[in-house]
C-alpha cells in the first residue's frame, strides 16, 4: 500500500461556532502570529503613506432565498484567518490593521450562527482593532486623508473600484480644509501574489495533509469501480463521484477545491468534463481529477485508470508514455530549474512516444524536435503541464521571472500564426508549490490507430519544490500501472 499521511497530526482546531470565526489555524503556531507577521510584513511593502484594503468575498444567491456555499476571499484570509463574509481588512504602512467585521446580532446568530463582533475579533485575531462592517464607509474616506497610496485587489472584487472613488471623492471634497488626497491607485495582487507563491511550513503542513486526503479519496473511487464492476453493477460516473466526496469530507474537508470530473470512457478526452451520469464500461478507462480543499488549502490530483482494475495493451501503452513524460517532468523540478522545465521535460518524452506508438506518422511530421518545433504534439497534447497550487486551485503568483521581466523575445505561433512575446519563465524556489500533469487525449482522426480512439488519461500530482527536487505530497495513490491494478484487485 502506498505511504498514507496521518491525516489529523498537527491539526488543532479551535472549538469554533457554526459559523468559522478564527479560522484554521494550526501547526503549533497561535493566531496572532501568523497572520499578524503577514501582515507586518504587507504592511512594510506598502511605501510611506501607503494603505491597503483587503475585503472578502461577497454571499452569493443561488436562488430566491438560498445562497451559494460561502468561500471567504483568499487573500483576505491569508493576512487575517477570519472566515467570516461581510468583513474588510485595512493596513497601514506603520503596521496598524483595522477589521470592519459583522457586529454581534442575537437575531441573526440564531439563523446563520455565531459571530465573533468587533469586540472579540483583536484578542481572537489580532488586529489593532476592530470596528463594525457597518461602519465601513463612514471611516474609509478618514483613513485615507492625508495618505499617499491607496493599495486594493484589482478586478477581482466587482464594484471595488467605484466603492474606492467614491471613498477619495470624499477626500478631496475636504481639500479645501486642508485635506492631502492619495494620488496613487496600487494593485494589492501585486504584493500579495508573490508572498503566496512561497509557501510557509503551516501552509505546506495543511497542503501534505489535504493531498493525503484526496488520495485516499482516489484510492477509494477506484477500488469501488473495480469491486461494482466484479458485483455485475452499473457503474456510472456519479457513484464514484460519490466515493470522493465522501472519503474528503469523512477527513474533514470544507469542500471539493473544484468542480471534480469523473470521466468515463471518451468523456476523458473533454477537458473541463464534470462528474455526471454515463454509465462506465467494463474495459473503458476512467479519469478522474479531484481534490478536496482543507483549512483554505486546495489540492489537486488526477489519475487515469482501467474501470475494471486490467489495463488492456494500448490503455497501458498510452498509460506507461503519460507516466514517463511525468517521470520526466518531476526530474527537471527543482529550485533553480525554471517554471516552464517540467513542461519542456513533458514534451520532450511524449514527442517521441506519439512516432514510437504511431500516434504520429514521421514521414509527415519528421523526428521528435519537429514534432515539438512544430507543436505537432498538440493533437493530443494541448495543456501546460502544471500550474501554481495553494489556497486557489489555479494559484496567485506570476509565472514570468520578476527580475528578468524586460527580456522580451517574439515568435510566431506554429499553429495559430500569432505573435506570442516570451518572458523568461519564473526561477523556482523552494517552498513554491506546483501541480505536474502532463497527458494524451486520442480523439479519432486519419491517421490515428483505432486502438487508441476515445483514450483520454491524465496524471497530476502535486509538488512542493525543495532545493535538490521536489517532495510528491499527492503519491498517498500510486501512479505505477501496476500498482494501480493490485490495488484494484485488493
Ligand atoms: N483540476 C484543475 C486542474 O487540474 O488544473
Ligand atoms: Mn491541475
Ligand atoms: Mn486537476
């Protein structure tokens, strides 16, 4: 059996109400010092006279009277660990950070569950102090005279900009007093997206411990088609999306950190697939790529498996090509190596494998480095291999080296002729965490071996880069074909 983290070590979790007040902290560190050395540490990014609005995210209503499950704002819980909705973090440049937080309602508890109020939130959080949200926009426009800088998320809250003009309206109508106007609008993204790219040891302990969930959750939808298909039941995508939920929530994640897809079949060639409710094949492959998130924390695993446990010849094939294009990609991860190394590694592996299996016919599109020149390859293979992981499943962070921003090299597209202006890519570090998922997607076509139409298999695994490589925290579920089907007898 593969090696299976203890799920709840160092998980210690407040008493908490109904409603997630304090946040998840853990990993033997309080509160207070987490998220208030984030914010020291925002707050001395933010120039002399600089302020920063952070708000979290808005209830959505999903019908009439029913609201979308709610998911505070990632990078307001990254400086605060507060859960909350209807709550604004502001800080200064001095290091001063004020909570505009729902104020404590005994009718309202009753319905939606216990506030933490103004009044508990510095002790619990904290911050310097804490005011009611209701207050918000009476004491904005006072917070920002006489400041320099006004730092806010761009495009990610709808309406923050006006909200904000509104806020410096008022300031300037007090001009005439005496009042000094910010006359800097800054894009708080900016220095949040990389303090979230590295992630600290909390954040890795919560990242280990969501990936270990959601591979036991795999292992178990996968166990289960095996053992329906054994039974002589219909299996259809919806049972096994039921096997994931269950294990994630059984460990006490929140929810799925996306949409899962559970892919039956020729499904698996449709990339953004969902869960839904085709029937599964004895012999069809199956791909499935779910996560759960926990504590904030997003993971994000895909496996590809024979429904019935028993890879056929050209499932393996394709299989044993996918996985050494991995293979590939986990060796070029490391600090120093560059973002786009894992995806180079990838391409390299899977170019000459379409020639060797004849997915690709060398007399049309020569030896692999054409392949690859020529992104011939794309036919099947037409996703980067991987993608920043942490609190969002698609994380913050930019994928351009910072230092290296103004090396700009243009190049015409192969296949679509666009100009495309390359940046060199971002130099790896340790502690960023990175998802490698390379795959095929054989959809029929002249040329392309029937045994191979309708085959779609991804495999994704999520890593944490470290100096000398980078630690697989998602391998709780193996990846070796053979492993895969002495799991699915077990
Ligand atoms: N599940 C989303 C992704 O793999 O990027
Ligand atoms: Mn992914
Ligand atoms: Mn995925």
């Amino acid at each position: 059996m593969p090696r299976l983290y203890p799920l709840d070590a160092g998980r210690d979790r407040p008493g908490r109400g109904p409603v997630g007040w304090g946040g998840f902290y853990n990993a033997g560190m309080s509160a207070h010092t987490l998220y208030a050395q984030r914010r020291a540490r925002l707050a001395a990014q933010l120039g002399a006279g600089g302020i920063a609005i952070v708000p979290t995210a808005p209830e959505r209503q999903r019908n009439r009277d029913s609201d979308y499950l709610y998911r505070h704002d990632s990078y307001f819980y990254y400086l605060t660990g507060f859960t909350e909705p209807n709550a604004t973090l502001v800080i200064t440049a001095e290091g001063e950070s004020t909570l505009f937080c729902q104020p404590k309602d005994p009718e309202r508890e009753i319905w939606d569950g216990i506030r933490l109020g103004p009044e508990a939130a510095p002790a619990a959080l904290g911050v310097s102090r804490a005011l009611s949200s209701a207050e918000l926009a009476g004491h904005m426009p006072g917070f920002l005279e006489n400041r320099l800088t006004v730092w806010y998320p761009f495009a990610t809250h709808p309406g923050m900009e006006s909200r904000v003009d509104g806020w410096l309206q008022s300031v300037r109508a007090r001009v005439r007093y005496g009042a000094c106007c910010p006359d800097q609008q800054r894009d708080l993204c900016t220095l949040l997206d990389e303090m979230r790219l590295v992630k600290d040891e909390h954040e890795q302990g919560i990242m280990r411990r969501a990936a270990a969930i959601s591979a036991r959750a795999h292992v178990r939808a996968m166990q289960r088609s095996a053992s329906m298909l054994r039974a002589g039941q219909e299996v259809r995508e919806y049972h096994l999306d039921a096997e994931l939920l269950h294990e994630f929530r059984q460990h006490g994640s929140q929810y799925p950190a996306y949409g899962s897809i559970v892919a039956g079949g020729a499904n698996a060639c449709v990339l953004h697939y969902r869960a839904d409710t085709a029937l599964i094949r004895d012999g069809d492959m199956v791909l499935i790529d779910a996560g759960c998130e926990l504590d904030g924390y997003a993971s994000d695993i895909t496996r590809s498996f024979p429904a019935n446990g028993r890879f056929t010849g050209p499932q393996r094939a394709l299989y044993e090509l996918v996985l050494a294009s991995q293979d590939a990609a986990v060796a070029a991860t490391r600090a120093g190596a560059r973002f786009v190394d894992p995806h180079e590694a990838t391409v390299a592996v899977l170019a000459q494998g379409l020639l060797d299996l004849g997915l690709l016919d060398k007399h049309k599109v020569g030896l692999a480095q054409d392949v690859i020149a020529n992104r011939s390859y794309f036919q099947f293979y037409m996703h980067r291999t991987g993608h920043w992981l942490g609190m969002d499943v698609h994380d913050c962070g930019s994928y351009v080296e910072p230092s290296q921003r103004g090396q700009v090299s243009e190049r015409k597209d192969p296949l679509s002729g666009e100009t495309i202006k390359d940046r060199p890519s971002r130099i790896l570090q340790p502690g960023m965490v990175l998802t490698i998922e390379p795959g095929l997607y054989v959809r029929p076509a002249p040329g392309v071996p029937d045994h191979f139409h309708h085959i779609g298999i991804r495999i994704e695994d999520d890593a944490i880069v470290t100096a000398t490589g980078c630690e697989l925290i998602t391998r709780g579920v193996p990846v070796a074909a053979d492993e895969i089907e002495a799991l699915m007898r077990g």
